[in-house]
C-alpha cells in the first residue's frame, strides 16, 4: 500500500512539538520536526500552527495527507484513537476537566489545523489509550460506585510513549517490563506480556510522583485543610498542584533538574528536591516490581530518562535489593543497555517516539488514497 505523508503535532500545556512523517505499512520515515515553545492561548496557538506550515513550505515538504494529534485524557468515553468531527471536539471539550493543564491547548490546536490544513483527515490519539485495559484492581479507586459510574478511576497517562517502547523493543520484548517515562511530567506504567497493568498517574496526569511542577501523589487531607483553613477554592488548589508544586515548590529555585543540579551546590533546597524525586521515582518503580511479581527489564525514558545520569543512578542505588545494578560508564553514556553483566534485570535507556507513534496510528485509521511509492 502507498505510504502517507503524516503531520504529528504533540501539544503539551506551553509547547507544541511537531513532525512531518512518511508512513507506509511497516516504517516511518522522518521528514522534518521541531517544536514551538510561544504557545499559550488562543492566538499564540494559531500562530504556531501558522508558523509549522510556513516551516513545512519553506522546507519543501509535502503537504499533509493528515494530521494527528496527541491528546492527554479523552475522558471515559473516547478511550480509542479515533478520526476527529464535531461529535468528538464536543466530547473533548466536556472531558477538559479531567486535563485542565493539556485540553484547552489540544482542542485549540486541533481547530486551528483544521483551519490551515483544511480538507485533510484529522485524528485524535490518546495518550489513555495504552491503559484502557488497566484490570480492575488496579483501575478502580476507593471511592463511591456512584462517582467510580461516572469516570472516576485510575486512567494512566504518557501511553504513546510507553507504546513506541514497546515498538522498539519488539522481538526482545520480555514477559515483565517497568516503564520510568521522566520528564516535566513523570509517570511509572508496568508492562505485563505487553499490556499495561497498572501506573502511577491517576484520574489525572497531576497524581503519581513527584514532577517539575505538580505534587504527584498527597494526602487528600492536605487538600481538605487547605480548602478549610487557607479558603483556597478549586480554582487556587489546581493552581497549587498543577504549577507550583512538585521541584519547583520544594527547591523554590526551578522546575527544571538540569538547573536544580547547577543550583545544588549551593542549595539545600535543591539537593533536597532532587533526592525527594529520586526517592518518589524509586519508590514507584518498587511498586510496579511488586504489581509484576517481579521485573525482566527497567526502561528510562523522557528527557530526563533519557538524559540524566546522575538521576538515573540515583534512582537505581536504592534498587539493588531485587538486584538492579548500573554499568557507570554505560549510565555516563546513555547507551541502550546501562546495566552492568551482574544485574539481575536488565536496564535500558530508550528514546520516547510519541510524534512517530502518533504517525503510525494515524495511518491505520486513514487508508492512504491517490498516493504513489512507498518507504525504502
């Protein structure tokens, strides 16, 4: 079958990551990608988009046959990628509240792409998808029937990232597998024979360990005490647990761990809020080993996954009881495989391919019409 000129956009709650893919039945061939880091509302998010087709034109790239977007909760009922209508922008648009960080900037990307790239299929792919399986003891929270009838449950999140995992481990793939996707937002996902079995991230992408700028997990007292005697209303909680929370409330210095390690020499502060997400980190990756009843292979992934040494050993020197050991050098590298010859699991460091992986969805919704060749 010809292949399908693909263009991924990947929005996230300040940026937009992009890339234009070439996509037959079996490969994914990049062409360009970039991101904007200027959006934010209604007309920074036009011209983003604007600003990608110019990209893409003065390029001389092919025009899109379709776009495909990552969207991070579609709610209950859009649990499946999907092409996108107005029947499904209307579900988006009532499924905000469960990504109040992430949907508004989606929806709003998906309407202006359909603007300047009119005439073209439209998808939505979820990052919920990957976890729609989750079983029960894992998915239902301790909460009403009634409220757990209405969607409230544990969702999972960065699923397109764990699914270009998986992709690229492909026949080494084994049986017990924990996912550490680390980056602004941190998630751990355990991977049984290939199907999510539990995660860290909850009803929204806000719970689970600590990240750049939301608490991840808390005592729901906390939040019950500062609604009784701060008077902090909705609003002024999501504000506190989304955005100034997580590192950046800890080191009071950034969000970011490549500035907190500059700042740790001279910090407490910072050196505190990088041993609390190492320690979160660790202990969540605990509880996954425990949910497989045991571990083959740990995968770091994500910017800082994929990029911080000092964190990645970190997080795996409190890992040695189930035998996890680093190769130093292999860990300074970033190579594929950092574990050393004793480890009793393996230890990868792979690269997070959400814009492909959106890509190849995209091609198996839309059979590619009218177009000649195909990926050599």
């Amino acid at each position: 079958m010809p292949a399908l000129n693909v263009l991924a956009l990947n929005s996230g709650s300040s940026s937009l990551k992009f890339g234009l893919y070439r996509v037959g039945p079996s490969q994914a061939q990049m062409l360009l990608s970039g991101d904007d880091q200027s959006t934010g509302g209604e007309a920074a998010s036009s011209e983003a988009i604007a600003r990608i087709a110019g990209r893409l034109a003065d390029s001389k790239m092919p025009a899109p046959d379709a776009v495909g977007h990552r969207i991070v909760h579609g709610g209950p009922r859009l649990r499946s990628h999907c092409l996108v209508d107005d029947s499904i922008l209307r579900q988006l648009e009532s499924a905000a509240a469960f990504a109040p960080l992430h949907t508004p900037m989606a929806l709003a990307i998906i309407r202006f792409a359909r603007e300047h790239f009119p005439g073209i299929p439209q998808a939505a792919c979820f990052d919920t998808a990957f976890h729609a399986g989750l079983p029960d003891v894992a998915r239902i929270l301790p909460i009403p029937r009634q409220l757990q009838a209405e969607g409230i449950h544990r969702y999972g999140f960065h699923g397109l990232s764990c699914e270009s995992i998986l992709r690229q481990l492909a026949g080494e793939l084994p049986g017990r597998v924990v996912i550490a996707h680390l980056g602004n937002g941190a998630s751990i996902t355990a991977v049984k024979d290939g199907k999510s079995v539990d995660t860290s991230m909850g009803l929204t992408p806000t719970g689970g360990v600590v990240m750049g700028t939301r608490s991840g997990d808390l005592d729901p007292g906390v939040l019950v005490y500062l609604m009784r005697e701060k008077k902090l209303d909705a609003a002024m909680i999501e504000d506190l647990v989304d955005r100034r929370s997580g590192l950046l409330g800890l080191s009071g210095v950034a969000s970011d761990l490549r500035y907190l390690h500059e700042a740790s020499g001279s910090s407490a502060d910072a050196r505190l809020a990088i041993r609390i997400f190492c320690y979160s980190v660790r202990k969540q990756i605990a509880a996954m080993i425990a949910a497989l009843d045991g571990i083959d292979l740990l995968v770091f992934t994500g910017g800082i996954g994929e990029n911080d040494a000092e964190a990645r050993a970190a997080i795996c020197s409190g890992l040695a009881w189930i035998g996890v050991s680093l190769d130093a050098d292999r860990n300074r590298s970033a190579g594929h495989v950092i574990s050393d010859r004793g480890s009793r699991c393996a230890v990868r460091v792979l690269a997070s391919q959400e814009d492909e992986q959106i890509a190849r969805h995209v091609r198996a919704l839309i059979p590619p019409v009218g177009h000649q060749g195909a990926i050599t």
